[in-house]
C-alpha cells in the first residue's frame, strides 16, 4: 500500500509540472503517506432517497385537473385545440394578467399531442406543452401586420400536414382562392392605419416557425407566465366552477374556392 501510495504522489507532481504554464515554476513541495483501512470515517451522510422525489412528481402529473368534453386536435384552417389554448391565452393576459391586446396568435408545431375526451390529467398538459415558452405582447405596425395576415393565409391553404394552419384568437379571416377577402380583428375590420397589440409565445416572437415579421416588433410585455402554465392555470379555474372543457369550430379562418 505504502508504495502505490508513493507512485501515485509522483504521478500527480509530475501531471502538476505538465499543467504549469512556462514562466512558473515549482519552488517546493512536500507528500505524506495516509494509511486506507477499514477505519477510515465515511461521515454520517444520509442517503438520496430518490424514490421520493419521483413518487412526488409522479402523484402530481398523474392528478386530474378537469374532464375533457370532447377530442381536441390540430387542424386547417382552424382546429379545436389551437382554438380552445388561443381562447384562453388571449383571456389570460387581457383578464388575468390586466393586459391589452388585440388577438393572439400561436402554432400548430407547438403542440405536441392532441386532448383526448376524458380525465386530463397534469401531465397531459406537459405532453402538448412541453416547452417552457412564455406569453408575451407585441405591438405590430401595418407592414407587420400584412405579413402576419399573409402568413396565416399561406399556411391556411394547405392541411396535408399537422402543423398546416395557425390557431388564432380575437381575428378573424376569409380566404377566396388565393385572396384574402377580409380581416375583422375583434368586431372591427382590420385597418392599415392602426397598430395592433398581438399575445403570443417568446419563441414565435423571436421569429420561431417562419413568423420573421415579429422580429422587429415593439414588445409590450413580459408576462413571465408560461404558455403551459396559463392552460393548466385556466383549467384548474374552469374545475372549480364545475365547467368542463369544450370549444368548437366558428369559421374564425374560413377557406373557400
């Protein structure tokens, strides 16, 4: 024991030396021998128990927040989930959190998974909304604007993919062909003079999924709330007043030849 104990001293001086830059120098040095047996104290330090923590965890993404009255997916031009989370993002700053805005826009790609009918449970929200993207408000001009109203026309025209279409809320557009026909934000028909403030995620709003008009945007607010915990916040609200989940299709986004 006493020699390996010497080799590894050695070993650690000369990787020291190795380790030193050129203009430093080792002056002196000095080494003693430890004896390892049996009675060397290991403290009396507790053990992790881990099992705890994910009994915990579990118990709490497998709790039932509220009960779904329908199945709610993603669509195009519009889908019942995109409808039902953009409903109660645009509620939640406006009446919660004491915001103004005008509507709200978010992405199909952000949702992970559809809302069966049933129970829905915590975790359940975690799989549709497992990134931690915050609500934010933007202020859009004209120009912006046009190119969000263009935008969710182009992605509106096609549903061969789950992330064709844009869930909105508080806006409202008719689509002819490959013309838009009109666009009503709120019960007002969208005007090229005005400003407009627009809910959204901090992803989107960085110019996520191709929204590059967001870009240069005026930010109103950091509303520091998640996007995932807004739904699970407004769920768990709808429970308390014995309300269960629904939402539907109104031709927010009509398409037609």
């Amino acid at each position: 024991m006493k020699n390996n104990l010497n080799t590894i001293t050695l070993l650690l001086l000369i990787i020291t030396l190795l380790s030193c830059k050129s203009t430093s120098k080792v002056t002196s040095y000095n080494s003693s021998n430890h004896a390892i047996d049996n009675n060397l104290s290991t403290g009396n330090y507790a053990e992790l128990n881990l099992s705890d923590y994910r009994s915990e965890i579990s118990n709490q993404m497998n709790e039932i927040i509220n009960v779904s009255a329908i199945d709610m997916e993603t669509g195009s031009p519009e889908g019942v989930l995109g409808n039902f989370i953009c409903d109660l993002s645009l509620f939640t700053c406006i009446s919660i959190l004491d915001i103004p805005a005008d509507f709200c826009i978010l992405n199909n790609g952000g949702f992970r998974t559809s809302l069966p009918k049933g129970n829905v449970s915590r975790g359940k929200i975690f799989e549709i909304m497992p990134f931690d993207n915050e609500l934010v408000v933007l202020e859009l001009n004209s120009k912006q604007m046009i190119d969000l109203i263009n935008y969710i026309k182009d992605k509106s025209i096609i549903n061969q993919t789950r992330k064709a279409g844009v869930p909105v809320s508080g806006i409202r557009l008719s689509i002819i062909g490959n013309e838009i026909s009109r666009v009503f934000i709120g019960i007002e028909e969208f005007s090229n003079t005005k400003t407009y403030k627009v809910v959204t995620t901090d992803y989107l709003a960085k110019g996520g999924d191709q929204m590059t008009f967001f870009k240069n945007a005026k930010k109103i607010s950091n509303t520091g709330l998640l996007l995932r915990d807004a739904i699970i916040n407004y769920i768990e609200k709808l429970s308390n007043q014995n309300i269960q989940l629904n939402a539907q299709l109104d031709g927010r986004i009509r398409v037609s030849e």
